[in-house]
C-alpha cells in the first residue's frame, strides 16, 4: 500500500482507474482536485490491505512484460494508411483506421470499448457490441476520459469467451492488461489498440471552455468535434455546434483550447509530463498515430484527407490488421520515418512554463481569458 499511495501523493497516478475496479472491498473512490484530475482516494480504516491495488497500478509495474526492445523493434511494422471508405476518413481524426478494426471485430461478434462523450459532452470510456454505435467511439476527444467500471465490463466479457477490442491511451491500455493479468483472465481474446499521446487534458478546464462558448453563443452545446477536417488534416479544427444552429469552428492555429494544449502544455495531467509507456514501451497490439510529415510519392495530394500510423507490435495485431487491409489504403514504412514528425512517441511533454499560474487563477477568471493570455500574439 506504501508504494500505492506514494504514487498518488506524487501525483504520478495516471487516473486510469484500474484500482478502483479491482478492490475488492470496494474501499477506493476517485475524488476531482483542485485541476480537475481524478486521483484516488481510500477509504484506511475499511481497507483489507490485500495490496491488489499495487499490482494493477500501471506505474508501479516493472518492466518484465515487455520484449526486449530490440526484439520488438525488429518484430515490428510500420504502415502508413488510410480507410478506402470517404465517410469513415473524413470523420476520423487521421485516416480512419480505428473504425476499420473496431468493424473487423464487430463482424467476428466481438465488443469494441473507447471513448465517447456523455450526454454533457463530457468523455467516457464505454462498450458496445452494435454497429451503429461505431460512430460514437470514433474521433479523438481532447479530454481525459473516465474509466468508471470499464475494467469489470472487459473482464466479465472475456471471461464469457468474448472478442473485446479496447482503445485507449497508452496508460489506460497498461490498466487493462494488469486488471485481467491480476483477476487471471485469459487474454487470448482481447486486442489493446493505443496511440501515441500527447497527454490528457483536465476535464474541468475543458468543461469551463465549453461554458463559456454556450454563454457566448447563447446556447447549449449540440457536438463536440477536435481535428475536424474542414481546412484539411493537417491544418485540422476545432468545430463546435450548438442547439440555435451556430457553430464555432476554428482551426488549430486559432481555436484557444488546443493552443493552449499543444502550444503551451497549460493543463495536461502532470504524469503526462513523465509518461513511462513511451516509445517500443508498450503493451498494445497496434499503435495507432497521425502520421505527420508522411511522404507518399505516389498519392501526396491525397494524404491531407488524414493519415494513420499504423504500428503493429504482435502477431494478434498482425491478424487484426491483415483482416482490414482490402478497405484501407496501406504503404510500408520505417520508425525513422515516424519520429521527426512525432515527437510524442518517444518523449513526454514537459509542463509548461506558465502552467502553476494557469491553475492558480482557474476559478478566479474566464477560461478563455486565463489561456489567451500566455499564447503568442497571432493574427
Ligand atoms: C488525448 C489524445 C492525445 C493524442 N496525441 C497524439 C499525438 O501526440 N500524436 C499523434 O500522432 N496522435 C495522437 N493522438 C491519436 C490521434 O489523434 C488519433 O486518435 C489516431 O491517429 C487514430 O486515428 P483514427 O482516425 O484511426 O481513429 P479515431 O476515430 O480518431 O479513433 C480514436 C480512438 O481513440 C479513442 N479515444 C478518443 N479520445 C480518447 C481519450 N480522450 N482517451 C482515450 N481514448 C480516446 C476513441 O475511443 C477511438 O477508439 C492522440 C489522441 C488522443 C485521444
């Protein structure tokens, strides 16, 4: 337990919830700080101190589960690729290739499991074995997405010898594979898709910033869309409905909220900033990624309708992604061409400078305001 909550205490706790799901006394409850961030919270005097909670915690593990670096390297391959089907693409955030193996599990009967937003356009991670929720899962949300009780879910239907194929973040991707390791779930069945990350953004600042937009365009929001592609992939934007028919749409070089992410690293969770499942470090059976700066001589005006990395670690990876690559666009490609464009793949993002006073003046003034005020001057 020592262990556990130091984890906690130095905010190394990445949020993913897996505690929580395993107690089996169900003595750990996840409590929002000042920022916005769920951290846990246990209940002493009601705690068994079977430890269960220390051996599903993604950071408290060591590094025996994974090959060899080197062996992986060269196991691995890399794609660049896009889904040969327009709609899918368009509303994808790079090429649409998460749709295409969340279908190939759907028509083998199996559960897909992402993240979604909720009736307040809030993120969660949810699971569905229905097609038409498909469009749901789809699309990155800039939010840190709450786990609840997905691990159970997962577990429970793999016990019952179903096919789950579970997207996440990096971290939570390490939550999943400890929760079913610990509860001896056999894991045959489940396939781990991640992506490279850039970090989780707090789910109060985000919520702040959709206040805002509902007070200013008089009305509630309807939908939520990070990297719409209506100025193209690369110069990708934040689009914004609203119930009296207006929208808010601006693009990656305007929209306040993701400047402040990606320019300024104001409100990420602070383990993002120390992220131990960087690089070959990861559990999933795909990694998935914009795959920016991409040269493909044969089809370069096509590549701005968005494109994927694909990064296939395990055979069962392998099978999955055999099983789409008639519907989707594919080119082989090198690590080397994946890491000058992506520095998130190996690297954390470092908080930003300007991040304590970000968060020392959250409930004090606008959101918008608090943000605008460190971002550079841009026309
Ligand atoms: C927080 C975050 C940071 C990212 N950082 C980078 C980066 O630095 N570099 C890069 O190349 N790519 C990054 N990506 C991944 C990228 O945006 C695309 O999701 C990826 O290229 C897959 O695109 P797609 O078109 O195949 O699928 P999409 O349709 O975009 O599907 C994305 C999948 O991700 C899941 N997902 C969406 N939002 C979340 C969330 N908040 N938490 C957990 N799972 C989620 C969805 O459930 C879905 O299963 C990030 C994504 C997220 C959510």
């Amino acid at each position: 337990m020592d262990k556990y909550r130091e984890t906690v205490r130095t905010k190394k706790c990445t949020g993913c919830n897996s505690c929580v799901n395993i107690c089996p006394v169900n003595v750990i409850s996840m409590k929002e700080d000042l920022e916005g961030f769920n951290y846990p919270i246990v209940d002493v005097d009601s705690c068994i101190r079977c430890g269960k909670c220390e051996t599903v915690c993604p950071v408290l593990q060591d590094e025996y589960h994974y090959l060899n670096d080197i062996i992986k390297k060269n196991a691995m391959k890399i794609y660049a690729a896009w889904s040969k089907n327009d709609d899918i693409r368009r509303q994808s955030t790079s090429g649409g290739i998460y749709s295409e193996l969340a279908a190939s599990i759907l028509d083998n009967r199996g559960y897909i499991s992402g993240a979604v937003y909720d009736e307040a356009h809030m993120v969660r991670h949810w699971i569905t074995d229905q097609r038409e929720d498909l469009e749901k899962l789809r699309q990155s949300k800039y939010v840190q997405s709450d786990m609840g009780s997905i691990y159970k879910n997962i577990g429970d239907l793999l016990n019952q010898g179903k096919i789950v194929l579970f997207c996440g973040t990096p971290c939570q991707c390490e939550g999943v594979f400890h929760y079913c390791k610990a509860q001896g779930i056999e894991t045959t069945r489940l396939y781990l898709i991640d992506f490279i990350c850039r970090g989780s953004n707090s789910p109060k600042v985000y919520r702040k910033f959709l206040d805002e937009l509902e007070e200013k365009y008089h009305s509630k929001v309807s939908r939520v869309w990070f990297k719409n592609k209506t100025f193209g992939w690369n110069c990708f934007s934040t689009k914004i409905d609203f119930e009296n028919g207006t929208c808010y749409l601006e693009d990656r070089f305007h929209d306040t909220y993701i400047r402040g992410y990606i320019e300024e690293n104001l409100y990420i969770r602070p383990s993002c900033s120390d992220c131990k499942f960087k690089g070959l470090r990861r559990i999933a059976d795909i990694t998935l990624a914009d795959f920016w700066g991409v040269q493909l001589e044969e089809a370069m005006q096509e590549t701005d309708g968005g494109t994927s990395m694909v990064m296939v670690h395990t055979e069962k990876g392998k099978r999955l992604w055999n099983s789409i690559k008639p519907k989707v666009f594919w080119k082989e490609k090198k690590l080397e061409d994946v890491i000058p464009g992506n520095d998130c793949f190996e690297h954390s993002v470092k908080p930003g400078v300007h991040r304590e006073q970000f968060f020392l003046d959250l409930d004090n003034m606008p959101v918008i305001e608090n943000i605008e005020r460190f971002l550079k001057k841009r026309e």
